[in-house]
C-alpha cells in the first residue's frame, strides 16, 4: 500500500481550503492501490486556516504562534495509519507544513522556498518507508 498526502487525492484540505489533485494519484486512491491521509485532518484541524511554517527547528503560523506540538502530535498519529495499512512508500506535498517533503517555504512567509524534509516526512523514513513527493514519484 502506498500512502498519499490527502491534498494530492481530491480532498480539499490545504490551508486555504483547496486541493492540489493528481489524476495519476487519484486513479490509484480509487483503485485500492494508496491510501490518502492529512497529519493535519487527522486532528479535526479546521480549513481554511492560517498558513504555517517552518522557522528553524519550530513550525509557526503567520502570526507567529508556536505549532510545533500540535504539528508533531499530527504526524504521529498519521504514522499510525501508515503503520496499520502496511504502507511501505508515500507520496507527500512538498511544500505542507505537515508533510514537508523535499521542498518548503523558508519560515518568513516570503515565497522562498528551501530543500527539507519535516516532522511526518522524517517519521515515515526513520521507519523504513520511502517517501518522495509528487514532484520526484512519476521520475
């Protein structure tokens, strides 16, 4: 099994209250062949929200609240579902601040983007899947 971020699925999850489909993606979701889950939905995390960041070894919001407990306690209990379904690869959103894989703002809320994997990211690989995001999988 193959788990997906959410957002890439159909499921309008992001921040601002949209996807970022993937028809290859999809195809497998309804297939049976990925399962999609969101660190951040897991925990009822209302959209649209405040965007979030990571800002060195913390995640904040926009107005500088600290999100790193409540980020941590998500990715957690989203390697849950990995764990229970067996998923031995993911496909996850660059750029989310939950699934930060390989590509995230640069904390300041400039747009600038550096390379970084972040909380559920680093979780999945420390267990032994292999994680890529949706930018690299299809390569």
């Amino acid at each position: 099994m193959i788990l997906v971020s959410a957002c890439l699925a159909w499921l309008n999850c992001r921040f601002d209250w949209w996807s970022c489909s993937n028809q290859k993606i999809i195809d497998m979701v309804k297939s049976w062949q990925a399962i999609p889950v969101c660190p951040e939905l897991l925990w009822w995390l209302y959209t649209p929200r405040m965007p979030c960041e990571r800002r060195w070894d913390r995640i904040v919001s926009r107005t500088w609240e600290d999100m790193t407990e409540q980020y941590l306690n998500w990715a957690l209990e989203a390697f849950e579902v990995a764990k229970e379904r067996w998923c031995k690869r993911a496909i996850l959103k660059s750029k989310s601040p939950s699934c930060w894989c390989g590509l995230i703002f640069d904390g300041l809320f400039s747009w600038r983007l550096t390379r970084w994997d972040w909380i559920f990211t680093q979780i999945l690989k420390e267990n032994g899947i292999k994680v890529e995001n949706e930018l690299n999988f299809w390569q």
